[in-house]
C-alpha cells in the first residue's frame, strides 16, 4: 500500500523541514502554500515534496480538500506543519495500511504549550481522524475547525501512539491562532444565520475553565495547566463576543449619538 501526506501551509518555514522529515516512509508529499512570503515553498521543494500555490485563501476545510485533491496513492495522513510522526507511530501507519482491517483511523495528538506536554485539560487524548484510504474520506468545508468526514459504511478504528503537535511555543502562537480562529468561526456562525448574546459569551467562558480545569483534571499539569485552561475561557468568550459584533452590525443603528 502506498502513501500520499498531504500538508497545508502558509510561512511555516520553522515548522515545516521537521515535519516532513518525520515521514520519510511516505511515498508521496503533497504541500499546498496559500501565499507564503518566507522559505516555506523552497524547503518543501527541498524536502522532495510536490509543491502548489494558490492565489486565494477558501478556509481551512476547502483548502485541505484542494491538497487532498492532489494526492495520488492508496492511502492519504493529513499532518499540520507544526506536527511530527514519531517512528513507534510510523511503524503503527505503516501495519495499519497493511491489514486492511479499517479504512480510516483516528491517531491520539500530543499537544505542548510553551515548552510543556499538557495530558490533560481535555487536550488529551486529542483524537483526530488523519489517515484514510483516499476516495473514502474528504474534508468537511467548515472555515476552521474542520473535521474528515468519511464515506457511509466507512470502516473507522484507533491508532494508539502519539502524533506529537508543537502548536505553541510562545503565548503569541497562542494568541495569533486565538484572533484568526475567532473571527473565522465567527463569520461562519454569522452566514448560517446564528445569533448570540453577551451573556453566552460569558456563560461559554465560564464552562470552559470548570470543564477543562476541573472536570477534565487539567489542575494535574499544573501552572502551564491553569494557563491553558484560563486561554481556553478566553477563546471561548472571543469567539461568541466576535459573533455578537457582527450580529450588532446587522441591527438598525440609532439615528443620534448618545448624548
């Protein structure tokens, strides 16, 4: 069986070299650029990878189904520049294209935050479904936050280990990808009509610090834990406060200033 990696990026020059150097068991690289302005397209090029570049940028979901539609072997794994394979999970890819025991496979992520794995804060285990046999999956066209979704009668099952995510290494990665993911799910929500209100933006932060920090143990991974948790209050209120801005544009403004 052999294997298409498919990789969508934008100046990932940091990330991107030890990424694809993680999979040198793949038979094909397909990486997708949407406008890089660093080295990202030349280490691709470099690493022996079949470039592309588009001029546009649709979403995460649309994109991703572009790079996919590029890739030509039995299977395909989708990995983000910032994620590496491990070989004990390179050995287990490879036994799971040989079985043919399933179709499509979840892989648990390994998330670190500022220098730290964090195990728990309902980051972990992070189950995402990345590898497939092409033609029986595709992405969903959700602008972020987009998931695989498989063909009906699609046989799915786990691999066991980790697919390690080095996704923040500063607070500012944290931050950057905070705005950016907001406002695109923000003006998803808004173009299929959904409304909310200030005080769902406080109750969805509230929930999500007791979820993450208490109901999902993330006090175990304790002062990067909290901060995790704390981040993860802030995002969910930044998103619904970004949808309620735009739902406030949609309404009459009032005539005269106030006073």
């Amino acid at each position: 069986m052999s294997l298409s990696v498919v990789v969508i990026v934008r100046n990932e020059a940091a990330n991107l070299r030890a990424c694809l150097e993680s999979v040198p068991f793949a038979d094909e690289i397909v990486v997708l650029d949407s406008g890089s302005t660093d080295d990202t397209v030349a280490i691709a090029r470099a690493c022996g990878a079949k470039v592309a570049q588009s001029a546009d940028w649709p979403g995460f979901g649309p994109q991703k189904n572009r790079a996919l539609a590029m890739a030509t072997r039995d299977w395909v794994l989708s990995l983000d520049a910032d994620e590496r394979v491990t070989p004990q999970l390179a050995a287990q890819i490879q036994d799971a294209m040989r079985s043919g025991a399933a179709t499509a496979y979840e892989i648990p992520r390994l998330t670190r935050f500022c220098g730290s794995w964090i195990r728990h804060c309902g980051w972990t285990p992070d189950r995402v479904l990345r590898l497939f046999r092409r033609g029986q999956a595709r992405f969903s066209d959700d602008l972020v936050h987009e998931r695989v979704v498989t063909e009906l009668g699609t046989r799915n099952a786990r691999l066991t280990s980790p697919l390690l995510h080095d996704s923040y290494p500063t607070p500012a990665h944290y931050w950057r990808k905070l705005e950016s993911y907001s406002q695109a799910w923000a003006r998803q929500q808004h173009g299929r009509g959904r409304r909310t209100s200030m005080a769902r933006a406080g109750a969805a932060a509230v929930v999500a610090f007791v979820r993450s920090y208490l109901l999902r143990l993330g006090f175990l991974d304790g002062a990067m834990g909290f901060a995790v948790c704390t981040m993860q209050a802030q995002a969910a209120f930044g998103k619904y406060f970004a949808l309620y801005c735009l739902n406030r544009q949609d309404d009459p403004s009032p005539t005269e200033p106030p006073a």
